[in-house]
C-alpha cells in the first residue's frame, strides 16, 4: 500500500490562510503552502518552502536518490520522507484556485483537482475542504487587485459550483463555522486529514507565519496578518443579489454545501 499524504483544498478566500495557519501551527505538522503541478516558481516551489519553513534540503535528498532534475512530485515524494523520518505529518496546502478560478494565472480552469491527481499516482490521499458562503467570498475576491475586472460572477460561480461538487464528496468544514468554534472544527479537518490535533494551536497560531497567499498579490492578505479568528461579512447589492440569482450555479452550490441564499441566515 502507498504512503498517505494529507491534502487540504479550498477556493482563494475561502479563509484557507487562516485554517492553514491553525494547522501548520499544530506539534509534528509540516506545512507545504498553496503548492500546485502547474506552479513551481517563487513561493509556491514546494523545493523552497522545504528549504526556507522546514529546514530540509530537498536538493541534497535528491543526489542521494541519484535524482538530479526533480518534477513536482519527485519533491514531494522525497520533502514526505523527510518529514516521515523526523516523526511528522506532512500536509500539503493545495493551490485550488488554479483550478477553478484561474486568474490571473490560468485562463481556462480544468474545474478538477490537479494536485490530487497528480499525487494520487503515488500516495494514498486523505483530503479535506474549506469552504465559505459563495457571496461572502465574492465580494471579498473581486476586490482583489489581481483579480479585479478580470472575472465575472458567472464563472467565478462555475468554478465554484464544480469545487462545491468536489467537496461535497470528500468531506468539508465551512469557514464560518470554523471562525464560530476554531478548536472542534480543526479536529474536524484532523479527522478527515487523518492528522493528530494539537489542542495547542490555539496559543500558538498567530505567531505561524509559514504560509502563502498567492491570491491576494505580494502583500498577502489580513489572513496572513490577522491575530483574530473572524469571519467579515459584505453586504450584497440588489445590482449583486440580482447577478447571482440569474446565474444556473447559484442555488444548486448552496444545497450542496447547506447555505442559505442570505449569509446571515447561514
């Protein structure tokens, strides 16, 4: 049988970099951020977060194996052992957006989860999803500077209807939950990761900053600053309001996740 990997998924503003930073936080978690098949550069190159957050020379790991040019998943098979070797539980942070969104990075979404695959061949995958009420994140999303004027509501709800479908069928917790009660909903992820919770995220948490937010441009965003477990409400405009209810994906997304149309009465 294969070795298992932890993988969490979840759209860009999903709440994603605050959950990561919770479990990253916890004893014998290694965290790999925001990592994808199709992006190997920058912050997102699983070889440089090794190196950089967790102290291991993939490189060196590589020359020992007789492997001199790694792909994607050569890097993680071998950042697993390492981490496998010290005792720990490697959780591997998924760049969803890719996949289901895009922009600015891709211009036709595969609406499939990518990195899942990928590391399928390999692994046996215990996943997860964050998910958040779809108005909620759009609001916050389209007020992104990379990703404003770029993406309309309707396909920024295709590639969310077809996350919702993903993550009805791998098991989820919703971010607004999660901000109601951190520590049950984190066991929650735990159990479906098949990680060990670590109560003590919670003193923990705010001075973990390990993380990406490739999304929200190079300063990152509040969830990568943030010292307060919250969930921000927007309020919806009828011009808004009027957008969503045209578009196919709307309600069919709600009753998959168990929202109501409202954000508040969720």
């Amino acid at each position: 049988m294969s070795d298992s990997i932890a993988v969490i998924h979840h759209m860009a503003r999903a709440g994603g970099t605050l959950v990561a930073r919770c479990i990253g936080a916890m004893q014998g978690i290694a965290l790999l951020s925001e990592i994808h098949p199709f992006a190997n550069g920058g912050r997102a190159n699983p070889l440089a977060q090794a190196r950089d957050w967790l102290g291991i020379d993939v490189q060196a790991e590589a020359k020992a194996s007789g492997l001199d040019d790694l792909n994607w998943l050569q890097a993680v098979e071998l950042i697993h052992r390492s981490v496998r070797s010290r005792g720990d539980q490697l959780v591997v942070r998924d760049w969803s957006h890719l996949d289901f969104t895009g922009v600015p990075w891709v211009t036709e979404p595969r609406y499939k989860l990518t990195t899942a695959e990928v590391l399928a061949s390999s692994f046996d995958l215990n996943q997860a999803a964050i998910v958040r009420h779809p108005v909620t994140q759009w609001e916050s999303l389209r007020r992104q500077p990379e990703i404003e004027d770029k993406l309309d509501v309707r396909r920024f709800l295709k590639g969310y209807r077809a996350f919702a479908e993903l993550a009805a069928d791998i098991g989820f917790v919703r971010f607004e939950e999660f901000t109601l009660n951190p520590a049950s909903n984190l066991q929650t992820l735990c159990g479906l990761l098949k990680i060990n919770y670590d109560p003590a995220f919670e003193s923990r948490w705010k001075d973990f900053t390990s993380v990406t937010n490739n999304a929200a441009g190079k300063g990152g965003s509040m969830e990568s600053r943030t010292t307060v477990i919250e969930s921000r409400q927007h309020s919806v405009s009828v011009e808004l309001a009027k957008a969503l209810a045209a578009c196919a994906d709307f309600v069919p997304s709600l009753e998959l996740l168990g929202y109501q149309e409202s954000p508040e009465a969720s």
